[in-house]
C-alpha cells in the first residue's frame, strides 16, 4: 500500500481542538476523505471518519486494520498538516 496523495485543510478556531480535516489516497486508487486532525493532552493526532449509530456510539467508517498503517497515515498526514501551518505562517 503506498499514500500517494494526503490533502490537508488546517483550521484555527479559538478554543477548539480539532485543527484540520484530511484526505489520503491510497495507490491513486481509494481515497479516504473527512479525516480529523485533533490537539489532544498528548500533542496531534489522527481521528478517522465516523457516523453516529442508533445508539448515540460513533463508529468509525474506515479505519486502518495495524498499527503500522495507522502509523503511516498518521505521520503523512501531521507532516502535510505542519507544512500547511508553516507555510500559513509564512504568508502572514
């Protein structure tokens, strides 16, 4: 599996911990969009998309079935999310 494209939309919102949304595409074949990017007690991380069942519980709607690849898509799309806010930064 190669992460042949990753699309970030970073975000600031006063007092709010989710900081972007992403996109990741998978071998130009499967792309998984709504991926939230979080701020939480530990530093960044990845939450993936997610639908609310009967029940009240969320579910994720795709999710990465190892730790390996939930590490992959997590560390291609912080980058991607870093580079964005640098280059925001930059702009200002």
């Amino acid at each position: 599996m190669d992460i042949t494209s990753v699309n970030v939309r970073a975000f600031e919102k006063e007092g709010n911990r989710m900081k972007g949304i992403a996109t990741i595409v998978l071998n130009n074949a499967i792309a998984i969009h709504d991926i939230r990017i979080i701020e939480g007690d530990n530093g960044l991380f990845i939450a993936m998309p997610s639908r609310k069942t009967a029940t009240g519980e969320y579910r994720d709607i795709a999710h990465p079935i190892n730790t390996d690849v939930r590490t992959a898509f997590q560390e291609a799309i912080l980058k991607e999310y870093n580079k964005v806010i640098s280059e925001s930064a930059s702009e200002e």
